[in-house]
C-alpha cells in the first residue's frame, strides 16, 4: 500500500477537478481501483474503468466509458499488460461546479493514522478525533482502509470497524 | 422366491376379476398403449337416460310446457280472484314469453354456475357495487321540440297557473322550458371536447391574480409619491431599483463598519475622500454590502448604505440559525472560517461578522480569522464565505444520494 502514489492520485484528481476535465487517468493499482470504486459507490466519481494507456471509448448513450460496456467490452488484465494499465475516471461536474471537491490526504507516507470506531463515531458527528478532523460540512466524506476493503467513513461506523484513515473528500 | 407361476384355469384368464391382488405394470415390448378399459372409472358413468329420469321434473323445460289457462282454468280463477286481479294475471302471463320461462327459470347445472343461489336482479347495497351515476351527461338522442310542443308547453303553463299571471312568473317559465327532448343535463351542461382551463379567469401559474397585482402597483406608487416630496435622488434611485418602499428601507438593519479616509495623490497633491462601508439585511437572511466613497463622511455613508441595501442577497440559514457547514472564505491576506454550532451557542466572533450575523440573521456561529485581520477585507471574506455555503439539497443531487437530516428526524421536524 503506497501512500505516495496515492498522495500523487489525490492531487492529480485536484488537479483535473480544476482543470474541469471529464475524465482523467490514474496509474493503476488494487488501492486506488478499490478507493476509486468507493468514491463511485458515494457518487464523487461517474465510472471507474480499468484500461490501457489511451482511454476506452465512451458508451454509446452514456458518453463516457463504462465497465459494463457491453459493446466494447473491457479488456481483460493479463500478466502481459498488466503493467500498461491505468484506472480511467470518470469526473463529475454539477451545477457548474465539480462534484468532488477537494481530496486530501489525511495519512501521510511518514505517519500512518489509524482510527478505532469510537473516534470514528466522533468524527461522524462533526467532532474532533485525534489528529482526524470531524465531518462538519455537508457533503463531505472520509475514506478508510479496512478488513473489509476501502469503505466510507459512515459505512465503518455503521459496521462498527476502524481502520487506517486515507483520504477526505470535501 | 419361486419364479414358477401358479396353475391357473385356462378360462379364468377371461375374466380379469378373477385374478387375485394388485396388478403389476409389466413391460411392453409394443408400442400401443396398455389397456385401459378394464379399469374402474372414479366416477361411475350414468347412462344419459337414467339422468334424465333422476333430476327434477323443471330440468328441460320446453317452450310448449307453458301453456297459456284454458277457459275452464279460468273460470276456475275467477272464482277466487276479482276482475281486476284476473286482468293482473292476464297481463303477467303476457308479459313473460314461454321461452324465457324455459330457459330462464331453470337452475343452472354447467361447470361456470355460480355455487350459491342469489337474485342477481337486484342491487344489494352492501355486497353488489355502488350503481354510479353516468359519467357523461350526453344524450344522444335528444331532438329539438317541436313548435307543437311548445305550444302544448305554453298551454300547461297557462293551464296550471292562476289567472293573474305576474311577469316574474312568465321570466321564470319561459328560463326553466327546455328546447330539447331527452337528458336535462344534455342541454344543461353538455359535454364539451375542449379541455378545461387550468386556470381561473384573472389566475396564473405563480403569480397573483391580476387584480391584485394592479392594486399592490397602485399602492406603492400611491405611498412612494406620498414621501417623494422628502426623497432625495439617490433614495428614489433606490427605492426604484429594489421596489421596497421608504418605511420597509427605514426597517432594515443597516451597519456602517469600517470608516477611514482615502487619499488620491495628484500632481496637484493629495485628495482626501471619506470611505465607508456597510452591510444590510432584514434580520431574516438577507444581507449586503456596500462601499461609498466621497468627500463628505455623511455622503459615504449613506452612499454605502445604499449601496448595501442594493446588493442585498439571501444568505442559507441552516434551521434558520446557523449555517450550513464550516466554511473559509478569503480575501487578500485575511483568511477566515466560519463554523456552525449548536442552538444556543450564540454569536462568538469578532465584532465585524457579529454584526453582518446580525444584520443576516444569524444566531449561533463561531468564527476564526487567520493571517492578516484588515477589516474591510475581514467583512468582505466573511461575506464570501457566508455566500459560498453547499445546500445539502444540492450536494445530495450531485452525489447521486439520498440525504437526510438527522436532527430534523430525531425532533420529527419540529426544529
């Protein structure tokens, strides 16, 4: 699990935000595929298709490219191309404003933070918990790395698990 | 296990009664289909003729069973029965054809009858349906009267009223005689193709009626030009502009905060002008503001003011107390955040956004302001920051999710 790279990905999601792309791509990798299709899952993101190094092409009535074209088809990962792959992510915008906001990370490379489901409890409510700030503007969420694969900060409470604190979305 | 069969009498192979226990289905080495006939029906089958002998003599009642009563019958009738009564059973035997009688009165044996006896001539209230009245009120075969029928209308009329006639009543005949022949309701509200007007006549989809938009323009202008005679310029320019009038002005809150001379250095030396700057609001979540520069102090202010009262816009309230969210807002070198708390907190900030809070409406905020505390831009941060707050609505239709404002559930939105 390389915080660098995703360091990397969150300000490059930041970026394109700014940039207003609609679809932009990160390097591939299971951590930021299974935090990617958290952040579809909460709505941050339009689709999360893994593709090679240009992007797939869009779904005939979608307009961008989905994982469940059945046109086209996603092509499958193999130990040849495996290393040519890159996560294509779809970007949303809203009222002229980009849907994901801003992310951030919250654990650093150097300094790993976990959270237990006590503090989590309190930084689903809007209070401090240790070095993690609490969720107070709405629309805001936290990503967590747990047993159960990388889940949102609510979806931890309510499964009564903690876990290594990743990104903030706002 | 013996495999040998038994000896059997070659002539009990004829009758299959005659062997012992259960059959068992052996294997056919040909493809017809076993024999079937020899065995039992569930149902014993009833030869038709013994049917026709068991049922009740109403089964198949024919036409010619219903014979019309000979004279002897008659006369046997009259007996019991007075003329009138016999002239009754007469037009009885009449009115129902033998072949109805046949083929109605006869108890249903079919697979589809119904498997309780009922009369489905009436209309039982509580178990049939609501007999409904019909749905159009058209007749389609309704005719113009004649001029006979008219004539023959008047005449009841005069017939039937007394002989002093008023012209009330005549006005109230000649309104309630029909032209027509058939349904009333088709001549008194007949049904029409056209779709019905959505609207009232007057009505719009949000504004108010036109009469009452009339009267609101008519009484503003009537109290503008009341107070126009002590208007200054720069009030009726705004008066215009917003439509409020002097007195909702007048109620506004409006608060001079910062104040400092300017100075503009020309080759003639330096001019110094007045600069002030206001906020505005309604108490109930509106809020501007306005900067006015001028030589005079009196004239910045109230050009601010002004100004402010113009650029008023509605701030989102939370609960209509608080905001929604934190929220950072930032010019030049102040950065600033405004925090949302709890009912009851109160205002605990710094002077300047106490006052644009109060100004808004706002009743429970905390504030920080980092960096650099410049006033003017403190106010003007503070303002971006106040009008940069996401409407959880939107957020939700952003997202794609369903949101739900938990304390609105848990005080069953008595908040």
């Amino acid at each position: 699990m390389s915080l660098v790279n995703l360091a990397h990905v969150c300000s490059h999601l930041n970026n394109a935000t700014k940039a207003r792309l609609s679809l932009t791509s990160i390097p591939n990798s299971n951590l930021h595929l299974k935090l990617c299709l958290a952040m579809q899952n909460s709505g941050y993101l339009s689709s999360v298709v893994r593709g090679g190094p240009t992007p797939p092409p869009a779904h005939p009535i979608l307009g961008y490219p989905a994982a469940n074209d059945e046109a086209e088809g996603v092509e499958a990962v193999t130990r040849d191309n495996v290393a040519s792959r890159r996560l294509w992510l779809g970007l949303k915008y809203w009222k002229n404003e980009s849907v994901l906001g801003k992310v951030k990370m919250v654990s650093k490379p150097t300094r790993r933070v976990n959270i237990d489901v006590e503090g989590l409890r309190r930084v689903v409510r809007g209070e401090d918990a240790g070095s993690v700030g609490g969720l107070r503007s709405p629309g805001e969420s936290l990503f967590l790395s747990t047993d159960r694969g990388i889940l949102e900060a609510r979806e931890c409470v309510e499964k009564k698990i903690g876990g290594l604190v990743l990104c903030r979305v706002l | 296990m013996s495999f040998a069969r038994p000896a059997r009498c070659l002539f009990c192979n004829f009758s299959r009664n005659a062997i012992p226990g259960t059959r068992v289905p052996r294997r056919q080495f040909h493809p017809t289909p076993a024999p079937l006939s020899n065995r039992k029906p569930k149902i014993p089958s009833v030869k038709a003729p013994e049917k026709q002998n068991g049922s009740s003599s109403r089964q198949d009642l024919k036409p010619e069973d219903f014979k019309a009563y000979t004279e002897e019958e008659t006369a046997h009738l009259a007996k019991e029965y007075s003329a009138a009564q016999m002239e009754a059973i007469k037009a009885g035997e009449a009115a129902i054809s033998p072949k109805d009688l046949s083929e109605q009165s006869v108890r249903r044996t079919d697979p589809y009858r119904f498997k309780y006896l009922d009369d489905f001539s009436v209309i039982e209230p509580g178990i049939d349906r609501h007999v409904r009245a019909p749905e159009t009120n058209s007749d389609y075969n309704f005719k113009l009267k004649s001029e006979d029928q008219f004539i023959e209308d008047f005449g009841r009329f005069f017939a039937e009223s007394n002989e002093d006639i008023r012209p009330a009543d005549f006005v109230r005949f000649a309104e309630s005689l029909r032209l027509t022949e058939g349904k009333e309701e088709n001549e008194l509200n007949p049904h029409s193709a056209l779709v019905p007007d959505l609207f009232g006549p007057g009505e719009t989809i949000d504004e108010p009626r036109v009469e009452e938009r009339k009267t609101a323009a008519e009484k503003g202008e009537k109290e503008r030009s009341l107070e126009a005679e002590e208007l200054t310029d720069a009030l009726k320019s705004l008066l215009l502009a917003t439509g409020y009038t002097e007195r909702q002005v007048r109620e506004l809150r409006t608060k001079t905060l910062v104040s400092h001379s300017v100075v503009n250095q020309t080759r003639l030396g330096k001019v110094r002008r007045a600069y002030r700057l206001s906020v505005a609001g309604n108490g109930n979540g509106l809020l501007g503001i306005g900067e006015g520069k001028s030589e005079e102090a009196a004239d910045a202010k109230i050009q601010s003011q002004y100004r402010a009262i113009r650029n008023m816009q509605p701030v989102p309230r939370y609960e209509n107390r608080t905001i929604f969210g934190d929220v950072k807002g930032k010019v030049g070198a102040v950065e600033l955040q405004l925090m949302h708390r709890p009912p009851g907190f109160g205002l605990r900030t710094q002077h300047l956004i106490y006052e644009m809070c109060r100004a808004a409406g706002i009743h429970d905020l905390a504030a920080r302001v980092n960096r650099s505390r410049n006033k003017m831009n403190t106010v003007k941060a503070a303002y971006e920051a106040l009008m940069s707050q996401r409407d959880p609505e939107e957020v939700a239709r952003a997202r794609g999710k369903k949101m739900v404002d938990v304390r609105k559930v848990y005080y069953a939105g008595k908040v």
